[in-house]
C-alpha cells in the first residue's frame, strides 16, 4: 500500500515539474482532499505545517493529474549561508517533501517500530510526521537557526516533536526513553550521510535496544553521484560492515528531486539479531 | 602519427588562443566564473602540452619549437602562476566576502515574493563563485 501511494507521488511529482512555471528556489504540492490515490487522513496536518513554516512564502491551488493540491513555494538559501557560516554542518539543508517524510514515518510505524529520531532534522518534518502518527518523536539538528525554525513551527502548529540542538553523533541517546527506536539519517549517503550514520552506529553499539532498532537511510542512484560497490543508493557499504539488514526500500520525491529524473531511495534497515 | 609541421602548427594555435586571454582579459575587473573557467582550461591545456611535447622533441632542427615551449612556460610560471592567478583568487575571495555580507545584512524582514525570487539570484551567483574558487584553488595546490 505505502509503495502505491509513493508511486503515485513520484508521478504527482513528475507532472508538477512538467507544468510548473514559477522561479522559486524550492517548491512542493500536496493534495488537498483524501483520495484513492492519496489515502491519508492526516493531509491536513501537512497542509498545517507547511503553513506554519516560514521557509515558504507563498502558495496556491492547482490541480496536478486530476488532483486538487496546494503548491508551495520557499526559499531555503539564508540557512544554507547559516551553515557554511557555521563549517559545522555535514549536508546543507535540503528538505524532502512532507507528504515523502509522513510516508516514510507511516512505514516506520507499520514495521512495529514506536521511536523515530530525525538526524539531521532540518525543519523537523520527520519528526512532526512521526507525532502526528502517534510515535514519540525527537529531532537532533546541530545547526542552531534551524532548531530556531522547528521551535518556531512546533509552537505555531501545536505539535512538540522535541528539537534538540545537538550533534548527533555525540548525542547520550541512553537519556531518552528508547525501545523500538528507527533512526533517520539526514543527508545522501554521497552528501555527509556515511559519517553521520558511521558516527551514529558506533555511538549507539553498546545501546541495549540496539537489537529493536532501526535505520532509515536516504540515498540516490542519480549518476551526478559516485557509486557504491555494493548498490543499495550508495549505502551498500555501510551495510555491509555494520551488518544491516535491508527490509525495503521506498522511492519517494524530495526537494532537490523536484526536477531530476530519479528520485530518493529511503531504505530502511535493521540490525541483525 | 602528427608530422612535426602539424604538432608545430598546433602548439602555435594554441598559444595564440592563451596570449589573446591574457592579454584580452581585464584581471582587475570581476571576472565571470566562465571567463576564469576558460583562462585556467587554456593554461592547463598548454601546460600538458608542453609537458608531452618535450618528450618528443629531440633533434637539432626542432630546437626552435623547443625554446618557444620553453618560453611558453616561463610566460604560465611568471606571468600566470605568480601574478595572475593570485590576483584571481583574492578577488574571488573578496567578492564572495561581499555578497556574503549583503545577503546577510538583509537576512531579516518580511520579504515580498519578488525581493526573495531577486535575493535568490545573488545567492546563485555566490554558489557559483565559491565554486569557481575551489576550482582554482585545486589548480593552485598542484602549483
């Protein structure tokens, strides 16, 4: 079901590039009413969120393939400045799209697991999907302005999906209430991801739910980006030397797939019992 | 195989293309990312060519291709790689350091759809800038 829904954004997708003639740095659409293509109840906590959130200023109806959406369009460039200001990010911020990130916190949910920790938070969508869903939700993100902007959207929309400014790979993740935690990795294997993932997987080895937890990782099979020996989106190597299991894989839109032909490649994993 | 006559030809070809930029190019205005992409291309070009060109060369009767190569690399090392090449990168380096500034200064605020669209554009410029200097700081590593 969730790989249905996914398909059928990734063709929403498709045919907003194709009519889209806007000039903005970034844009998304989600659909306005439940449909059988979109079977979601919760569009209009996305809609809420993207509302609240000031990195887009500006939107619009438009019906995409026959369905009604809202168009969002933002700007994400200050942030970007922000975190080469700072030398500390790993990835800029590059968000995926909301309906991608509450389809990948519904998979999360479907395997059992009842934590997400969104690394590498960004806005905190993730983490606000992971919520709204009924999952305990906290998002790492070590570049300050960012926390500001999810603190922001957090008291706006009502939801608390926990900001922490941090850095995640030296984050105590012993001090919060973990049992069935998947972490999500912000950022491409090929883009700072590797050594994020790397540093979080060492932190959490001696973690006793290590055995209950699990890995989402982003990844892109797009020839701009080198390749990795063992597929999987660049992650085949990682997986391999930590032992992963790969339970699926799901390809969903982001922002800076708006006009590429390939889309990302959630792949989510767990370790080996 | 080329005949001599033609790799003569074609080293003469190629250093008309490098002495017409050097001499055409204003290095105290800003330079666009493009005309610093196509300087260094032709740099880079003439320096491999020297490289392969004197291996070939070895007879009494080529010794006139040979100083000309030999003074084509006098011409990169003193005129490019000492003089130009760091006036290129401090100007990069000051003009990312202003646009930086500016976008900053004007960082806060409520902003209409067509002064963020426009702001944009100079955070483009700025990407490209910043990678065109590490593009020539690659080249300056190798130096």
């Amino acid at each position: 079901m969730i790989k249905e829904i996914a398909q059928n954004l990734v063709n929403l997708k498709k045919e907003f590039a194709k009519i889209y003639d806007g000039t903005s740095q970034i844009q998304e659409a989600i659909p306005i009413l439940k449909s059988k293509k979109f079977p979601i109840d919760d569009l209009d906590s996305l809609h809420n969120f993207t509302k609240n959130n000031p990195i887009y200023y500006n939107s619009y109806e438009k019906t995409i393939s026959d369905i009604p959406c809202v168009v969002y369009e933002g700007d994400i460039n200050k942030y970007w400045l922000n975190s080469i200001r700072h030398g500390s990010s790993r990835a800029p911020f590059s968000p995926t799209w909301i309906l991608s990130a509450y389809l990948c916190c519904l998979h999360v949910k479907s395997l059992g697991y009842k934590q997400v920790i969104d690394i590498g938070s960004g806005d905190g969508r993730i983490a606000y999907c992971a919520k709204i869903l009924g999952l305990d939700s906290y998002s790492i993100e070590i570049d300050d302005m960012l926390v500001d902007l999810q603190n922001s959207i957090s008291e706006s929309v009502g939801v608390n999906f926990n900001p922490n400014c941090s850095d995640a790979i030296t984050f105590d993740y012993l001090t919060i209430n973990l049992s069935n935690p998947a972490f999500f990795i912000g950022g491409l294997a090929q883009m700072g991801g590797i050594t994020l993932a790397t540093g979080i997987l060492e932190n959490t080895q001696s973690n006793p739910v290590k055995k209950n937890t699990g890995l989402v990782l982003a990844g892109t099979v797009s020839q701009k980006y080198a390749t990795d020996p063992l597929n999987h989106a660049g992650w085949g190597t990682l997986i391999d030397k930590f032992s992963l299991d790969v339970i699926d894989t799901v390809i969903l839109p982001a922002v800076w797939t708006f006009k590429e032909t390939d889309d990302v490649h959630y792949i989510f994993t767990k370790f080996q019992k | 195989m080329s005949s001599f006559d033609d790799i003569s030809e074609m080293f003469r070809s190629e250093l008309d293309k490098l002495t017409h930029l050097l001499n055409s190019t204003n290095i105290d205005s800003n330079l666009s990312p493009t005309e610093i992409v196509e300087i260094y291309y032709q740099i880079m070009n003439m320096s491999s060519m020297n490289v392969m060109l004197k291996q070939q060369l070895n007879s009494d009767d080529q010794k006139s291709l040979l100083d000309e190569i030999i003074e084509t690399e006098k011409l990169i090392s003193e005129k490019f790689n000492h003089t130009i090449h760091p006036q290129i990168l401090e100007k990069l380096t000051q003009s990312i350091q202003d646009i930086t500034a500016n976008l900053q200064s004007s960082s806060s605020g409520q902003k209409s759809k067509e002064e963020i669209e426009n702001e944009a554009k100079q955070y483009e410029e700025l990407r490209q800038k910043m990678s065109t200097k590490e593009f020539v700081e690659q080249y300056g590593k190798g130096l």
